[in-house]
C-alpha cells in the first residue's frame, strides 16, 4: 500500500544466514557506556523537576536570596498551599472537566475520524474527506489565546457561561485536530478484511463504527485519553478566564493564587507545583505504557 | 472494500465533531480577521480601519524581533529536538537496563503545565539567583552570561527550554515508530556486517521517514504556539527582545488593549504557523503516498 | 444509496429518514448536554433574581493575604450588613484585566471591580460603567475627598469611579547600609549618583527594581518626569501639540543612563520580577527600593524594617518647574457596572459599601494596614509602632512639598503607559539608548488615538 511498506518488505525478506561471531567484551563495554549515557541524560532531563522539590521545601526568602543553602528545610509552604488552596474541590472539578470532555471528544473525534477514512461513496471519490480532514488539522496552528474572546461570547450566547460546559466545549474542539491527525493515521492503515467479514456477516453502520473496529483501537484511544487528560489537567488561558467561581477552580489554577500584585509567595508556588505534579506523573507513570503501545500501533504514521 | 456510505450517514458521524470544532475553533479565527481590519479597542465598538493593522505591523520592530525569535527556536526545534529526539530514542529503545522506566521519566517534562516549566528554569536560568551561574561559579568559570534577561540570548534560553519540555514526546513518537519496525531486517543487516551508523543511516531513518514527518509536523505547529514560556521566563523582556509572535499579540491585545492591532497579529500568527504546517504535512505527503 | 461526492459541507443538510438507532442516539445526547449545562447554571453573572448578593473583583487572587485591607473591609462590611453580601473574587491583575475586558464585550461585569484607569475610561465611552455622581451626593460623601482624588475618574459629567488606595510612591533606603558607607540620605540626583557609585565599589545592589512581568515597576522615575514639566505638557503631547521626544525628557533619561552605566541596577532586574526585587531589599541586599505605600507593612515585618526610611525622590538642577514634588495620587479606581442601576437591591448593597467603605470606619481599616486613607481622615499613627508606615506619611505630607494630580502613566492609554515602562526599563538594563526611549513612546503616541474623556 505504501512505497514505505515495500521497502520493508524487501529488506525483509533475505532470510537471515548463520551467526557470525561477534567479541563479546567490547559489546559489553559498550552496553556498559551506553548504559551509563543513558541514565546520565535522563538525570539531567529529570533535574530541573528535583530542584523544584527541592525549593519547595525552602522559605520563600531562601528560594530568592540563598537558594543554595539547604539548612532550614520547612513544610511551611505545604501548609500555606494546603490552607489556601481547597485541592480536593479542585481535584474534583479537574476531574469533571477530563472526564467529560475527554470522552466526548474522543467519541466524537473517533466518529469523524472513521467517516473520514473508512466511509466511502459509492462514486469512489474521497475529495470531501481529504478536504475534511485537512480543515481538521488547520486546528493545529491555532494558538489559544485567539479563541479566548470568541469563545467567552459563545458561552455567553449559549447560557453555558458559569457552566463546566463553558470549559469543555472548547476543551473539546481544542484537542479535535490532533485526535483526527493520530485517528486518521490509524484508521487507514486498518486490514479491510475485518470489515469485509463484517460486512457479510450483515453488520449495520453503527455496529461496524462501535462493535467492530472501535475494540481495536484500544492502544491509540487510550494513548489520545492520557494526552487529553494531561492537556485538560493543564489548561490555564481558558480556565483563568472562564471560571469566576471559586466552587469551580481547577488544578491549573492553584499555582497563580499565590501571585498577588505586588506579592509572590514562591515558596507556596512551588509547593502547589509540587502537589499538581505528583498525582500527573503517577497517572503518566501507570498508563506510559498505553501511550507508547498506541503510538506503535500505528498511530504516528 | 471499505463501508459504503450514504452522504447522510456520513454527515451523521462527522457532525458532532465538526460543529464544535467550526464553532469553537474556526468561528473564532473568523472573528479575529473581521477585528482585524478595525481599531477595536476590546471594550468600545470600533471604526473600520482598513489595512492600517497590517501596516502598522511592517513597521512595527517589536513584531518583526517577536518573527526572528520564534524563528531562532524554530531552528532549535527543528535542528536540534528533532534529531536528539531520535538519537535519544535509539538510545532508550535497545539493551539499558530500565529503559522502560527511563523512556516514562524522560517523559515527565511534557506532562507539566508550561506555565510551570517557565517559573521551574526561571530559577535555573537567572543570571543572579539561576542554577546555571552558580555551577559556573562554583567551578570558577569566570563569565555569568545572561542567559535570560538579556539582549541576545533570551530566545536561544527559550528554544532550550522548548527543548526540554518536548524532548520526552518527540522520544516516544520516534520510538513508537522504531518499534514497528521489522526486527528482523536490523538483524539480518547486522549479520551482514554493516556498522551501527550504517544501519541508522541507510535502514532505519528511510524507513522512518513518515515518523519524521510526522514529528515535524506537530514540533511546528508547537513551536509556532510558544507562549507560556516567555511569559513566565522573561514577561518578553527587556522591552519585547524576546518577545514570540503569540507573546507579543497577547502583550498588545491585553496589555495594551489594541484589540484590532492585536487580532491583526493573531491572524499573523495563525497563517504563518498554518502554512509552515501545512508545508511539512504535504512535504510529507508528497514523500510517503497518499490515501 | 448513490451520492455525489462532491456534497454539500455536511452540516447544512439536515438528515430525514436517518436510522432510528442514530436518532435516539442523537437526541438522547443532546438532551444529555442541555440538562447537565442548565442544571448547573445556578451561578450566572446575569442572575436575575437579586438577593443583595454583588460581587468584588479584585486583582489579586488571594486577598487575604495579598490585599489584607480590602479583604477586611469586605468582612467587616458583611458583619455590619446581614442583609446583603459582599463576594470577593480575585485573579492575577494580567488575567483580571483580560477578564474585566472580556466581561464588558458581553454585558456580564461583575457588580464592583478594581481596574485599571485606561480600561475604565474605554468602558465609560462604550456606557458599561454606572455614574457614581448620585452615590456620592448622598449625606454629601463626596465632601470627604480632595477634590483630586476623584477629578481623576471623572469623564464628563460622569464619575465613573472611586479611588481604591492611594499611591504613595518613591524610594524605601536601608539607612543601616548608607551609614555603613557614610552616605547621607541624597537629596538631589548628583547625591543620588554619588551615592550609587559608592554602594556600587562596595559590592552593594544600589537600586533594586524587578522588570520581568511588572514592567510598571518605576514609580520613582514616573515622578521624576513630573520633574521635568511632564503635567504641564502631557495634553498637548497627546493631542499632537507637542512631542514626547523632547529635549527635556530627553535630559531625564540620560540622567537614568548615568545611573545605569553607573551600575545602580541589579544584573538579573530583566528576569526579577518586581516582587523578587522586593525581598532582595528586605533581605538587606539592595540599599534602595522603587516601590510604594504598600509595601509598608511587609518592609516594616522584614529584617530591615528598623532600619528603613522612605525618599520622594531625587531633585534635579537641570530640572524643569517645581521640584518638590511627592507623588501621593490615587491608584486605579473602583467602578461599577452600568447594570447595578436596573436592581434595587443590588444597587443599594453597592451604595452602602461605598459608603462604608470611605466612611471613616472604612479609612480606619485601610490605615490598619498600613494604607493611606483616599478621604481627609485624619490617622492616628503609632509612629513607633509602624514607623516605615509613619515615615511614608510624613514624606508625603513634607511642608512646601505637593502632589502632581495623576501619576504620568494613568493619564494616558494602556499602550503608551506600556511604552514609558519600557522606555525606562529599556535605558536602565541599557538595550535602548535615551533618544530611542523618547522616540518609541512618542512613536506609539501617534499610533494610538488617545484615551481623553
């Protein structure tokens, strides 16, 4: 189907010949520097994370003025953070707003997604759906603070202002393009043969969308929902600005509560970090490999 | 065969998404143009002013410095994030011990509001109270650039700073990528004696090619959407010298509430980001086939 | 079953005769989506239904900690008044003024807010902002005010606001650091400069500031512009009469040259933010701050609070009028949304918090932490107690010293206020030289119509 396939193919097929003897040791030296580059760059990326923990536990005037010095380590600012900031409400709203608007968007992104590639008319022609699609991932380029006043009056106009729909409709359309960018790219390369057998086995549309080819997607869906999540649980501009209620704040929120005019408590910045941090890395930590398994899955091409 | 379709059914499914997408997405950008050709000040209704926005923009310095910066980091993206991405995957896809827990925490710098990441490398990158100058000092190097803060090297500071924020997802789509690759062509190529390098070079990048594309594609619809970084590091500072192009309009649509001039810039910004996207998604096209 | 393809873009057809299973589907999500948005809909700004219940919109997301004055007029307000409810709210002051901005495109102000004074002139012209005029004409409140701290906020007839703090604005000194090094307090700028080539030999930071997202931060030069006539000239720089490029200012920023090249900024001022330069002060590292009454009460907590003395500012040889000048203004104002009016109830809590709010209580509660009063009241200040507070005071009401009426950045437009912050900012880190910061605030003067009531 593609040159690229065929390419593999042919590189492929040369039947591996006997084991040629390799030297060992030098193999072994090399795994140990390689080892060695590896885990030095990892600590070097992880670092500057370290050093925000690290200040976390320092006083607010340590953290400007003696940012080395490690004598007087307090949970101070954990204790300002937790006073101030009402984490689980915030907690929960994040919550809301992920789960909501990241399964309607990958329900909707999903439908699109296969009315692009998999539907076909009759005529043959795809022109609508390569028209489509490319309008879809035009998305791409938008860089949100455009959409900050519209989408105010869009939610104004709808009565959802004041709503957890005011942040999850743009929520949604936001991670629409990239959604069908990984959907579409996975979608093409799907064997018809599955839904040849389905077809003849008098499966409907809907059953074909949901029943047959959606339990497939598993990896890619899964990968798109951490994504989602991780976009949803980071999402300032927005949030700042469509929020006005205190019962509705968001995690993204509780780092610039400590940012008055003339006053910024770095300490409890820091410590809120921390705090928003933690929980995002174990969610990574636990799913990471559903991300890489649906990129694999053919999700990147 | 794929599914025969009605334009009905077809509408049917695309709908949703497409309606919020249009409204949410597009509808704005329409409305940014349309502001564009006023000098609406964000509050008042008002008057047409034809072309003036745009050319307000030719002369403006500040806009064409927030051009060059985003095109410094543009270069950092592309020149250095994309291949260290790969290099780094390569690194973590083959024999270290733990490369799966290696692979997840390389990751951790993407999954961190870049708002964050801005006040995280702020006490890093401080000339004064930064990490870095004091690391030189410690080992007596006698010159404490100014990494951010200064008149140069700010957007170089940034574009690392990007670097490192994206480091971890440019990794794991190349090693999405290099995992479907067939093993057993790296291994017959190994048994025919060819180098490490020459398998990089003559197998696995060719055959990659579609990831880079890819890759390439997303790192510049990205770099083009820079804006949380610059504020948190450098407010655009000192006086907009490193100022992006999504800085500089919030800094005149908000900051300085020239509305019109500021939807002018957002256009600007869209068009730009959209055609060097849409010019590494038909690259990529042209190169691998087209469904 | 046959179609074209090239169709029609799918939305504008509407389906007939789909399946009935995408139909349920369909409207069972959109009944889904429309009961959950308007089941929570309770808090609307445009709630109909008043209960007295108005809101405050700050510009500080934690007042209580950040603003502790109006978070306690807020709680002393809703003591005294069980009938009606004060809600204070807050974002950073970026994402406020965004927000305000936002809110006034679609009618949903909230009831009172703080804002800048640019914003609130733009918002009276496009009529968002209710006429305070009949507030203040009751039991003759607006007898408590000089008339210059309301002048300001007024466009017409119409006095869209009310001042919310007084700036009080100049240099805090470290007098333990100047004694160190045998400086006197400086007077005029040639003592100011010798004075920041001593601290400089000494290793000392002589002048703290902070430009990374607050370039605002330059009060002190603000009132040195005052210095070299700007009061007298602004209107006509803005309506085209004169210009900003002049040969006067001109002498002025090559004055903030001298103090640069003299090495009176510290290296990391671009990436401090202001509240960064600020501990630096009160850690003992700089010998002077540029900052203002509100930072009283935090100098005064911090180590070098017994040791702190406030200065309006350097006077100037080559100066131009009047050189004793303190600069003692209102800040931004506090204005209402034009939508009060159509509420009896929600009209009436805001007229009683104006009133309480600038009633002498109210003075009391500001001065308590360490804010000037914006009406004649008269404090009583424990001068041992607070004396950083006590001598801002005493600065601002120096015999033979007076007020400009505004400071020079809240008489004109957002964009050519951001553009004098830049030009100071721009000649002290030394990336503009003083005739381009003349000439970039007057190239922007031109560019953007003036806001003039």
């Amino acid at each position: 189907m593609s040159i690229d396939t065929e390419v593999k193919m042919s590189l492929a097929s040369p039947a591996a010949p006997g084991e040629t003897p390799h030297r060992p040791r030098r193999r072994r030296r090399g795994r140990i520097v390689v080892s060695a580059v590896a885990y030095l760059i990892t600590f070097v990326i992880l670092f500057p994370l370290l050093w925000i923990v690290l200040l976390s536990f320092q006083t607010n005037d340590n953290i400007l003025n003696r940012p080395f010095s490690l004598s007087d380590l307090t949970l101070a600012n954990y204790q300002q953070a937790l006073e101030t900031l009402n984490l689980l409400v915030m907690y929960k709203n994040t919550l809301i707003l992920a789960v909501v608007s990241v399964t309607i968007g990958l329900v909707i992104s999903y439908m699109a997604a296969f009315a692009l590639t998999r539907m076909i008319f009759r005529s043959g022609r795809r022109r609508t759906q390569t028209t489509l699609r490319f309008y879809f991932l035009a998305g791409l380029a938008i860089p949100v603070y455009i959409l900050l006043f519209p989408v105010y009056r869009l939610d104004i106009t709808f009565g959802l202002f004041g709503t957890y729909f005011a942040l999850i409709l743009p929520y949604i359309a936001v991670t629409i393009p990239f959604n069908i960018l990984l959907l579409t790219g996975f979608l093409r390369d799907f064997p018809e043969e599955i839904e040849q057998a389905a077809v003849m086995d008098g499966v409907g549309l809907w059953r074909m969308a949901w029943k047959v080819v959606f339990p497939l997607m598993r990896p890619v869906v899964a990968t798109l929902a951490i994504l989602n999540v991780i976009y949803v649980w980071n999402e300032f501009p927005f949030a700042v600005t469509l929020i006005n209620d205190p019962n509705m704040t968001t995690v993204s929120l509780g780092v610039s509560q400590f940012q008055g005019v003339y006053s910024v408590n770095y300490g409890a910045m820091m410590a809120s970090a921390t705090l928003v941090l933690l929980p995002q890395l174990a969610i990574y930590a636990a799913f990471q490999k559903q991300v890489i398994a649906g990129m694999t899955a053919g999700a990147v091409r | 065969m794929n599914w025969l379709t009605t334009r009905r059914h077809f509408a049917l499914m695309v709908a949703p998404a497409l309606i919020i997408y249009s409204l949410y997405m597009i509808c704005p950008i329409l409305y940014s143009l349309y502001y564009s050709f006023t000098n609406f000040d964000g509050v008042s209704a008002g008057g047409f002013a034809g072309l003036d926005n745009y050319r307000q923009m030719a002369q403006d310095d500040a806009f064409w410095t927030s051009m060059r910066n985003t095109g410094i980091i543009l270069g950092i993206a592309l020149f250095l994030l994309i291949p260290l991405g790969f290099l780094l995957a390569i690194l973590l896809s083959g024999r270290v011990k733990g490369s799966g827990a290696l692979r997840a925490l390389v990751f951790a710098p993407a999954i961190i509001a870049p708002i964050l990441v801005g006040l995280i490398w702020i006490f890093i990158l401080d000339p004064k109270i930064g990490l870095v100058n004091a690391f030189l000092l410690a080992i007596g190097v006698p010159a404490h650039p100014q990494w951010i803060g200064g008149p140069t090297l700010s957007s170089y500071s940034i574009g690392f700073v990007y670097l490192w924020q994206q480091i971890g997802f440019v990794l794991t789509i190349f090693y999405a990528g290099l995992r479907m690759l067939p093993r057993d062509v790296m291994e017959a190529s190994s048994l025919d004696g060819a180098s490490r390098w020459q398998q990089l070079r003559h197998i696995q990048i060719p055959m990659l090619r579609e990831t880079f594309g890819i890759v390439t594609a997303l790192v510049v619809t990205g770099v083009f959407k820079v804006f949380e970084l610059v504020y948190a590091l450098t407010g655009g500072g000192p006086v907009h010298l490193s100022e992006v192009m999504v800085s500089y309009m919030y800094h005149i649509t908000f900051t300085t509430q020239q509305y019109g001039y500021g939807m002018a810039l957002a256009v600007v910004v869209f068009v730009v980001g959209a055609l060097a996207s849409a010019a590494t998604f038909l690259d990529n096209r042209r190169k691998g086939e087209v469904r | 079953m046959a179609t074209s393809p090239q169709s029609a873009p799918p939305t504008s057809r509407r389906p007939s005769g789909i399946s009935r299973r995408l139909l349920l589907t369909a409207t069972a999500s959109a009944l889904f989506v429309t009961a959950t948005a308007c089941g929570s809909a309770v808090n609307t700004a445009d709630g109909s239904s008043s209960d007295g219940l108005i809101t405050l919109s700050m510009h500080n997301p934690d007042s209580k900690t950040q603003d502790p004055a109006t978070w306690q007029m807020v709680q002393e307000f809703n003591k005294q008044h069980p009938d009606m409810k004060i809600k204070l709210e807050g974002q950073p002051v970026d994402q406020h003024e965004q927000r305000m901005t936002i809110a006034a495109q679609s009618g949903t102000l909230p009831e009172i807010f703080w804002v800048y004074d640019s914003l609130a002139k733009t918002m009276v012209k496009s009529g968002d902002l209710l006429d305070l005029t009949p507030i203040l004409a009751e039991d003759n409140l607006k007898a408590k005010f000089v008339p210059s701290m309301l002048a300001g906020f007024r466009s017409g007839n119409v006095q869209y606001g009310v001042p919310y703090q007084a700036l009080v604005t100049g240099f805090y000194y470290n007098k333990a650091i100047l004694d160190e090094h045998k400086i006197a307090v400086p007077e005029t700028f040639d003592d100011l400069l010798a004075a920041v080539k001593k601290l400089k030999a000494a290793g000392v930071v002589p002048i703290t500031q902070g430009a990374n997202n607050s370039s605002f931060s330059v009060w002190a030069f603000l009132t040195m512009l005052d210095r070299f006539g700007y009061e007298a000239k602004y209107q006509d720089i803005l309506s085209g009469r004169a210009s900003y490029d002049s040969a006067d200012f001109l002498r002025l920023y090559k004055h903030v040259e001298e103090l640069a090249e003299a090495g009176a900024f510290p290296s990391n001022m671009n990436t401090q933010t202001y509240a960064q330069a600020v501990a630096s002060y009160t850690s003992g590292k700089a010998a002077f701050l540029d900052a203002g009454v509100w930072e009283a009460a935090k100098i005064q907590k911090s180590g070098v609070g017994k040791d702190t003395g406030f200065w309006a500012g350097p006077t100037f040889s080559d100066g131009v009028g009047n050189q004793k000048l303190v600069m003692n203004v209102p800040s931004a104002p506090f204005v209402v949304s034009a939508k009060v009016k159509d509420d009896k109830k929600k009209y009436a809590a805001v007229k009683a918090f104006i009133q309480f709010y600038y009633s002498d209580a109210g003075q009391k509660i500001l001065v308590d932490n360490a804010q000037p009063p914006v009406t004649t009241y008269k404090p009583s200040v424990d001068a041992t107690k607070n004396p950083v507070f006590a001598a801002v005071l005493a600065e601002a009401s120096k015999p033979g010293w007076t007020s400009p009426k505004a400071q020079p950045d809240l008489v004109v437009s957002a964009a050519t206020a951001s553009a004098m912050y830049d030009s100071f900012y721009g000649v002290m880190g030394g990336s503009l030289s003083p005739e381009e910061a003349v000439k970039n605030v007057q190239k922007t003067i031109k560019q953007v119509p003036a806001v003039t009531p």
